[in-house]
C-alpha cells in the first residue's frame, strides 16, 4: 500500500487556518472573520458573482460510496443523455442565459465510458463558453484529450482526506484507492487543465481536519504547478437517496467559519457554494467570501429540457429558485450576477508548469 | 492641448477607466460618465452577444465620445491572447488591444514573456498595442522596440490597492520611455494617482479602487481631479526633494569666491 506524502501531513503552513478553525472560539470571532473576509472578496473579485449551472450526463456508477444516491447497489434507474438529447438541455440552459456548466457522470462504467463523456465535452463546447468536468479519475493523456476538446477545469473533490474513513466509506470500485484518488488533480494539470475544484464533503469525518488537510493539498497543487488555476468547494451531506446520516455533521456556523478562513488564508481563490445550500444561506453568504455559484441545478440526468422529471436525483436541491429569481435576490444586495465571465478563445491546453512560449500549434476543437 | 497621444488618436482626459467590478451596469456607466474618461478597458470575456442583460459592450458602445480598448483578461499565453485581440477587434471595430496575460489566475500578475510575444504579433498586425508589464525597465523598452503604443506597468497586483508600489522601477521606465507610460492597477485613493502623475505618468488607469468605492461615480469623479491636479503639477515642475537642510552657513565657505 502507498504510503500517504509529507506534504500531506506537514502543519507547518496550516498554523493560521487552524488558529481560525479549531474550537474553542471566541464569542466575536465569527462576526471578525466575516468582516476580514468581506473587505478581502470585495477587494479582490469586486461586487460580482460569476454563476454556473451543473448538468448530470449519466447516472451509471461503479462505485459503492456509502452516502450516495448514485452508488452502484442503488435501485436507481440508470440512463444517460445521448447526443441529440445533450444538445436538447443546453439548449434549453442557454435559455436561461447559462453559459458555463459543469459536466457531470458517476465513476467510470462501460455505458459512459472515456469515449462518451469526451463527445459530450466536445458537444458542450460548441454550445457553451465555459466547460468542466466532475466525473471519474482519468490519465494524463485522457485530461490531455478533453483539454484539446475545449475542457478547461476538472472538479475532483477527496471527500474525506482522512485515510481510514476514506476507505472505509468508499467500499468498492477504482474510488476505493485514496492515493490515486489524491494524486487525480495533479494528473489533470499534467494533462493541461487549466483549473482544478478541489474539495471535501463536510460530514464524512472530523471537519477542521479534513479543512487543513484541503488547504495542504491547494498549496501542494500550487508549488508544483506554477500556472494551476484552482478553486474551493465547501459542500456538505445532505440527506442522500441511500439515507445516509453524516458522523460528523458541520453546522451553519461552522461552515461559515470555514469559508471566511478560506477567505483570509487563501485571498485569491475561488470559493463555491452550491445549491446544496439553502435560499437564506447562499444571499447571506453572497459577498462575504463566495465568488462562484451554481444556479438553477438539476441533480438528476438531464432536467432542463423537462423540467416535469421526478425521478430521484443524487442529492437534493436546497436552493431551488430559478436564475431569475437568485439574479433578483444578488442584486438586492447589490451584487451583479455575471453568466459569462470566460471566452473560449482561452480554450485549448494549458502548458501545466512547464515556462515555453510555444503554444499556438494547438486550436481547440470547435 | 495638453493631450494624450496614444498612435493617432489624442484624449483631453489622462484618466482612463476599467468595467469590472462594479455592482451593477447602471453605476458603472454612471461612473464612466462622471469620470471624464474618454478611453475605457473592457474584457472581452464580459462581452456577452447571447444575453443583453449580461454584456458589458452594448452598454459602453452607446455612449458618445468613448473610444474602447478591450483587455485580454483571462489569457494566459500569447497565442490565446492573440486569438481574442483578433475577436476583439472584429466586435467592437477598435484598433486598441490591452494584453493582459496572466499565466496563474490566482494572483493576476502578468507574464512577460508571453506579453512580449503577443505585443510583438500584435503591433505588426496594427493594433495599438497597450502592455499590461511589471514594472520592468528593460521589458518596457522591449515593448517600444516591437511598436507598442504605451507601456502600463502595475503600481502594485491587481486589486491590491497598495498604491505605486513600484515607484522606483517606474520612475526609471519614465525616464527613458519614448512612448507614454501608464501606471496600471494598484491605485486605491485618488492621491496615489496623483502621485504618479506629478512622477510623470501619461495616464493612469483604475478599476477596483471605483468600483468598489461606497459612491463609485463620486469616486469616479475624485480621481478624474486628482489626475488632472497630478498632470499640472508636473507640468509646473515640482520643487525638488532634497535629503537634508540646506546650511545658511555654506559648508564650502573656506574655499573663498573662486578667482
């Protein structure tokens, strides 16, 4: 078995997230991190919020992730969006003024394999100004491959960092192995990712440890790969379809607290909150520390071209307003809700670490 | 006139104005107009030709006497940001590209290989060809070199609001510039920009420090001011700084009225 890297356990840059994140807190400290972490967003990302929408292309999963509602042994009616049908949802998400989604699939199976989820990114570029992925690890020369196609970012969360509850939770299928697993964002920018998402589902294991471990993790990316562009996910367990009840829930203040420390620790990078949140939730977290935010997800395959679909998705939608109504509500607060925030003339490989200035021999697809 | 002469075109106003940031299209118009600029950036990734409400162009295009300068934001190599100059001009019809590459999105600081490398294409191609450098002496008489209209070097990182921290490179690249030097990014108070025109600037460009400014057309304003108050002062020609007192009693007395 491989061992876990230095990297990976060394505290020394941490010292600070962990002043902020580890109990016992003071009583105003919550209210003196949101301050700090406003004046640091305001400065940085100004009074924008750019937004994305996700769009599930199979539910097939080889996977047995205890929490959820896609795994393997589940009951779930399986399918996936054909061609003509992926057109169909951007379609109708451009119509709603989406122009910078997020693929998704399960872990890799023979009905949406490499092959597949490649035409889908190459279908989504055509449509779209902004693609990435959320789907199974891959090699560095499949990364490369969805770069060539217009993929510019790879969303790969740990979920847990902590090793033994890793493996324990994930109890079959390639996810099993928690070093590949964590050795996946680095492949990708090796592949010529632009950006990488990283992440933990809050409530799998103790919270603040898996926060530190999170930021290891970022700086690690970042010395290594000078040009990486990355972001942070903060989601946390819902009620899944399997009814998995979270070990070590994270509250709303704490998750608060873990996104203004993020803030402060890391002034630069994106942070993203998903739906998974509730309405009150996300307004009040806009313009404290969030720069990216989903809109108007569907978690079930498809959704947007019929939206009367009730089938069970893999989580469940807190924040269920339309992009009309969340734009409303951004603008309340005088927050301009930004849709496109990219150009696909800066589609195509990144050259990861490596400082040449040949770049022009590589056109995207489209 | 005291213009500004970026290739053939000449603006009365030196301040010149960025589009992001703000909250919200009406205040950032607002803000353009009570600025005075005449020259504004915008980034072609917040061009939006599918959705109106979401465009940053169409607004900024409408108005009378503008002459728009698209930025590259977002590239991070040279042969992008020579894809999106060439977009660029075809949709808003200007001639000036402001390249911007940067290779790490996190801290925005920009790439002077890749920069060089887009500049050169670019001026040959007949753009007006406006640098986003460090401030870099050497790199900026590169960028003359190859046929760039101005160089901008950063007062400090983008957003920062840390002023000319720069000075020193920047008084340098002044000097020996033969094309007008623009203090970009930094800048949080309209002193600063004052600042660096008494240095000798042409212009100064500023986003963040308006956009998010409590009244951003009131702020908008305060800088349009001091820009022009910084200009002044250089053309007046400012005291000199001296390190020490000057002695009433000369020092080199002793050596008697030379004969």
């Amino acid at each position: 078995m491989r061992e876990i890297p230095d990297w990976l356990t060394d505290n020394r840059e941490t010292m600070a997230l962990a002043a902020m994140l580890t109990p016992p807190y003071a009583s105003d400290s919550l209210e003196a991190l949101a301050a700090e972490s406003r004046a640091i967003t305001l400065r940085r990302f100004g009074r924008t919020m750019t937004l994305y929408a996700p769009l599930y292309l199979s539910n097939y999963c080889s996977s047995g992730c205890v929490y959820c509602g896609f795994a393997s042994d589940r009951k779930t009616l399986r399918h996936r969006l054909e061609a003509d049908e992926i057109v169909r949802e951007l379609t109708a998400m451009k119509k709603l003024g989406i122009s910078d989604i997020l693929l998704l699939t399960g872990e890799r199976t023979a009905a949406a394999d490499f092959d597949y989820l490649r035409k889908s990114v190459e279908i989504a570029a055509q449509e779209m100004q902004r693609v990435s992925v959320e789907a199974f690890p891959m090699s560095v020369n499949e990364y490369r491959a969805l770069a060539d196609c217009g993929c510019t970012g790879i969303t790969i969360y740990q979920e847990t960092y902590n090793r033994e509850r890793y493996e324990a939770l994930h109890r079959w299928g390639p996810k099993k192995d928690y070093i590949d697993r964590l050795e996946t964002p680095a492949r990708a920018l090796e592949g010529g990712i632009k950006n990488v998402g990283l992440g933990v589902l809050f409530g799998l294991s103790d919270p603040v440890e898996d926060a530190l471990a999170l930021y290891r993790h970022l700086r690690y990316l970042g010395r290594t790969w000078w040009r990486a562009g990355m972001s942070l996910s903060f989601p946390r367990m819902r009620p899944q379809t399997g009814g998995y009840e979270p070990p070590f829930p994270v509250d709303d203040h704490l998750l608060a607290r873990m996104i203004f420390a993020f803030r402060i620790a890391l002034p630069d990078t994106e942070l993203v909150l998903s739906t998974r949140e509730s309405a009150a939730y996300r307004d009040g977290m806009a313009g404290l520390g969030i720069t990216r935010m989903s809109i108007e997800s569907r978690t079930t395959v498809g959704g947007y071209d019929n939206p009367e679909n009730k089938e069970e998705g893999q989580f469940e939608i807190f924040d269920d307003r339309t992009a009309k109504e969340f734009c409303t509500a951004l603008r309340k607060k005088n927050i301009e809700p930004v849709f496109k925030n990219w150009e696909p003339a800066y589609n195509g490989p990144s050259d990861g670490n490596k400082a040449t200035m040949h770049h022009g021999e590589t056109e995207p697809c489209h | 006139m005291d213009a500004l002469q970026l290739g053939s075109y000449t603006f009365s106003s030196r301040l010149i104005l960025g589009t992001g940031k703000f909250s919200n299209a009406t205040v950032m118009l607002e803000a353009v107009r009570a600025s005075g600029a005449q020259l504004i950036t915008v980034a072609l990734r917040r061009f939006n030709r599918e959705q109106a409400e979401d465009d940053l162009f169409g607004p900024l295009s409408a108005i009378e006497g503008l002459t728009l300068m698209p930025n590259t934001s977002g590239a991070s190599t040279a042969a992008e940001a020579i894809r999106a100059a060439h977009i660029a001009r075809e949709l808003s019809g200007s001639p000036f590209i402001k390249v911007e590459i940067h290779p790490n999105p996190q801290h925005l600081m920009p790439d002077p290989i890749e920069t060089f490398e887009a500049a050169r294409v670019l001026a040959s191609e007949g753009f007006l060809v406006m640098p986003y450098i460090t401030a870099d002496p050497v790199l900026a008489k590169r960028l003359e070199d190859v046929g760039c209209a101005s160089v901008m070097p950063l007062g400090s990182a983008i957003g920062s609001g840390q002023g000319v921290a720069n000075a020193a490179m920047i008084e340098i690249i002044i000097r020996e510039s033969g094309i007008p030097v623009i203090v970009d990014a930094g800048l949080r108070s309209p002193s600063e920009a004052a600042h660096a025109m008494e240095m000798g600037c042409s212009a100064v460009l500023v986003n963040s420090a308006v956009a998010v400014a409590g009244n951003p057309p009131e702020m908008a304003e305060a800088f349009a001011e001091a820009v022009a108050a910084g200009r002044k002062a250089f053309r007046a020609g400012l005291m000199q700084k001296s390190g020490s007192a000057i002695a009433t009693s000369p020092l080199t007395a002793f050596l008697g009225a030379k004969g």
